[in-house]
C-alpha cells in the first residue's frame, strides 16, 4: 500500500475509516486515524490533527463500548466538540443528540463532503 501524498491525505484516510465504520470494523477505523494523524503531525496541519482526533476517539468508544464512555450531562460545567475536544470558551458549538461540534470541526465536515462533491 503507498502511502498518501501530504496533499490528500486527509481524504483518503477520512474515507477509509469511514469505510471501515461501515463496515463495523474499528480497529481498522483506529488504524486509519492514527494514519491521518500522524501524518497531519508531520506537514503540521493543525486543523486536521484535531479533526483525525476526533475519529480516533469515535472508534475507541466504540470498541470499549457506551457504558465505558463518561457522557456530559447538560449541567457539567464545561462542554466540549465530541469531536475535537475544544472548549465552550475557545469555540461555538451545538449539540445534537448524544454528541456536541463546533464550528470548526463544521466547518472540516463541510470541506470534506464539498470536495467531494467537487463544488461548493
């Protein structure tokens, strides 16, 4: 298997985790995040570092499963992106059921999905 170039790898290992998600295969969703984020570490792309995080920890929870997984209730003092981790006071965010995003992990999600549609 060769490996992306810096240029899209942030979309080929976003679509084979989530291939592998479909599919219920965690471990290979772990594996392709763990990808995407080193490989985000090494061009220092920030923004992507974040984003792969927040893959990674959706196939961990999955893999140990919901009654492992501590969920904030809506009078925890502070609240988090479920996906990226940031804080109430650094971002937006919006909650839906069972998970909250902010706006910068909105905004990945749109990128991704616009790319691949090829427009805006």
């Amino acid at each position: 298997m060769t490996v992306p170039t810096s240029k899209d790898y942030s979309k080929c290992y976003s679509e084979r985790w989530n291939t592998a998600v479909q599919a219920g295969d965690y471990i290979e969703a772990l594996d392709c995040g763990i990808k995407g984020y080193l490989i985000a570490k090494d061009v220092q792309d920030d923004a992507h570092k974040l984003a792969f995080l927040g893959l990674i920890r959706f196939a961990i929870e999955e893999l140990i499963g919901p009654s492992s997984v501590k969920t904030r209730t809506e009078g925890d003092a502070e609240k988090r992106c479920s996906f990226c981790g940031r804080k109430e006071n650094e971002v937006k965010l919006m909650a839906g059921a069972g998970a909250i995003i902010c706006e910068l992990c909105v905004g990945n999600i749109h990128e991704h999905f616009v790319k691949d549609r090829g427009g805006a």
